[in-house]
C-alpha cells in the first residue's frame, strides 16, 4: 500500500525565527549606533556655533570699547593722572599700581590682571561732541571744593557735564566731578551734590592752585564711556558709568564665556625719540604696566601715555558637555588654552598666557567642555591725537 508524501507544516521554524531575531537585533543595535553618532555630532556641531557666537559677541563687545577708548583724555595735563572719583551709583574705577602705591589713573584701558584667572579690563573715553574744551583756574580751589572759578566759560560747559580738574604740571592728582549749574555768563562752574549730580564727592582731598590748574569737559555724564568688562561665573559682564541702571551692578553681555585676558601694547621710546604726534608703535606686549618712560618709577603719569595699543582675547566654552564613559574620567579638553602666543606685530614678541578655564562652582570637570579662543589687537587711535606738552 502506497503511503502518501507528508507535507510541512505552514510557519516558520525554530531556527528560522532565531535567526530572524538575530538579524533584528544587529540591525537594532546598527540603528542606536547610527543614531547615538548622529545625536553626538548634533551636539558638538551645536556647541561648536555657541562658542563661535558667544566668543565673536564678546571680542567684538571689548575690541568696540577699545576702538574709542581714550577720547577726551589724551592731553598730557590729564593723561594718566591719579584721579578721585566717587559716583553714588556705584561705578568705581580701577585701581593701579604706581610705585608703591595704588592709584586710579585716567588712561584709555587699565588692565587689572589676574595671572591665569580672567582680567578685569577698563576702557574710558569722553564723549564731548567738541572734542575736550578746557578752562583755567583763576583762584584756588581747596579739597572738596564745591565752586570753581574760570576765567570764562566756553562752548560745551554744561549742566550735568562731566569734568577734570588737574594741575597743568603733570604728575598730581586729579578730580572728576559734575557741573551742576548752567550760567552761561558767569565765570564759574558750580559742584553742588544731590539732584542727579552723581559724582560731586566733597571727600575729595585733592588742592588745586589759581593758574595753575585747568578744567577739561568730558561731556554728558549720560553718555560717559567708563565701562569695565569682566568673568563671573562663566559669563562675560559690564559695569558701566552710564547709563545710571548699569552703574551700580553688572550686567550680562554674553554666556558661556570663561575668560577675557589682555595686554598693554607699549612704546618703549624715551627721551626725545618718543614723538607720539609722528604716531605711536607697539614694541612691547606686557599685562602690567612698565616703566616706559624711563623715568624711574612704574607707573607714573608719562607710562600710561606710551600705550598704542591694546591685546586682547576671549575664551569661549561650548554648551555641549562631552560624557566620558563610566567611572572615566573626560578627556574632551586636555590642555588648557594658552593665548597671546603669536608675534603682533611681526617682529614684536608674543607672551603666551596659559587661561584657568575652569569654573567656579561648576561640579563638572573643565576637560568635559570644548573650547575657542578668540583674539585681536586693538590700535588706541586716539592716543597719538594729542596736543604738544
């Protein structure tokens, strides 16, 4: 008897369906790779865009500043005067050393460096559209003097102006302070304190004798370019003179930024080679000041007016953090930044800076992040425009 042909069963088998398992398992695990990937390389291009962004709005924030910086105050009478200087809202200018001293001079840029830690830079400027118009004084002025006579007033004095007393023989003090009447006939400058005159302090100590001193006008005290950029926290911030709500605190400009160094560009001619109406040349990058005038003491009125130019450069720190693998430690960063390591200009040599990028009070490792620095040099264009002594 014939026995009729079995037929298979409908389905898969056992080892058809694990090796179907298997194939979606390897084209799984293929597809969380390629995603994982995808996910990182958003994450590092994204970064990358910040630092690009941030860094850029930073540098071109402190290298504006610099740009105008010193307007108003490039006559040698003023330029790198100890200045007193009290505003009720808070702004405070930056403290320097000369000889063994700490004086606030009137500079375009003073640099308050801090080694590897991010600086604390200053820019002034005034912002008279006239330029600076100046008077002499034709009677003694005693310390904080709330009156001053002139012997006339001109074009530009006015009420709310901001204005420099200084001897006409460089080299002592000086004081900065508001004119708080507009009598345009009388020959005086009235300095009374209260009704918005912020910076008439009759704490002043500085003396200031008929003839022999002169006053400069800065210009509006609401357009006063006294700004001071500094890092807290990983964010770029400034304090200004003006305008009266950003004189009291700092505000913030940009994030992500974890440090801004700079470095006074010097001329280092002395005696009668230093013509700085022929024009001003950097032949020495340096972050303090320097006896650049040969005059024996550091930091005295004549270095400050050998500045030509300012080194400045930011820091810049990606959003994205870079996780390493578990119980590794990140090796995203390995090195910190050194800035400044380039000749500028050719033939000046470079000081490289090694930059403390780590934040405070960030639990994160500094070697998580990604990092870009940004640099340039600043030419201080208004400090060659300056009257003969």
């Amino acid at each position: 008897m014939m026995r009729a042909p079995s037929r298979r069963a409908p389905g898969f088998s056992l080892v058809e369906l694990m090796v179907s398992v298997a194939i979606g398992l390897l084209a799984l695990l293929f597809a969380l790779r390629m995603v994982g990937g995808a996910e990182q390389t958003r994450r590092s291009a994204l970064g990358g865009s910040d630092e690009m962004q941030n860094g850029m709005v930073a540098l071109f924030s402190l290298a504006n500043d610099a740009g105008g910086a010193g307007y108003g105050l490039n006559d040698p009478i003023i330029a790198g005067c100890n200045t007193q200087f009290s505003d009720t809202a808070g702004y405070q200018l930056a403290p320097a050393t000369r000889g063994t001293t700490t004086v606030t001079p009137l500079a375009p840029v003073v640099i308050e460096s801090h080694g590897a830690d991010p600086d604390r830079i200053s820019f002034y400027a005034g912002t008279s559209v006239g330029g600076t118009p100046t008077l002499r004084l034709t009677s003694d002025a005693a310390a904080g003097a709330s009156q001053l006579d002139v012997d006339r007033i001109v074009y530009g004095f006015s009420q709310g102006d901001v204005l420099v007393v200084a001897p006409e023989q460089p080299g002592g003090d000086c004081r900065l302070v508001q004119r708080s009447d507009n009598d345009q006939t009388a020959t005086r400058v009235v300095l009374a304190s209260g009704g918005g005159m912020r910076f008439n302090d009759s704490t002043s100590t500085a003396t200031f004798k008929g003839y022999a001193a002169r006053v400069f006008d800065l210009g509006p005290a609401a357009n006063l370019a006294f700004r001071s950029w500094s890092v807290a926290d990983g964010y770029l911030q400034l304090q200004a003179a003006a305008p009266v709500d950003a004189a009291g605190q700092a505000s913030t400009v940009a994030e992500d930024i974890v440090s801004i160094k700079a470095q006074y560009g010097i001329d280092t001619r002395t005696g009668s080679a230093f013509l700085p109406q022929d024009g001003l040349q950097v032949s020495r990058w340096s972050a303090t000041m320097i006896d650049a005038d040969g005059s024996g003491t550091v930091g005295d009125a004549g270095d400050w007016q050998h500045i030509a130019a300012v080194r400045l450069a930011v820091v810049a720190r990606s959003k994205a953090v870079e996780h390493p693998a578990a119980g590794a430690a990140c090796t995203t960063t390995a090195a910190q930044p050194v800035v400044f390591s380039s000749d500028a200009p050719t033939g000046v040599a470079g000081v490289p800076v090694t930059v403390n990028v780590a934040v405070t009070g960030d639990p994160l490792d500094w070697r998580c992040y990604r990092y870009r620095v940004f640099e340039t040099v600043a030419t201080l264009r208004n400090a060659g425009w300056r009257p003969n002594p």
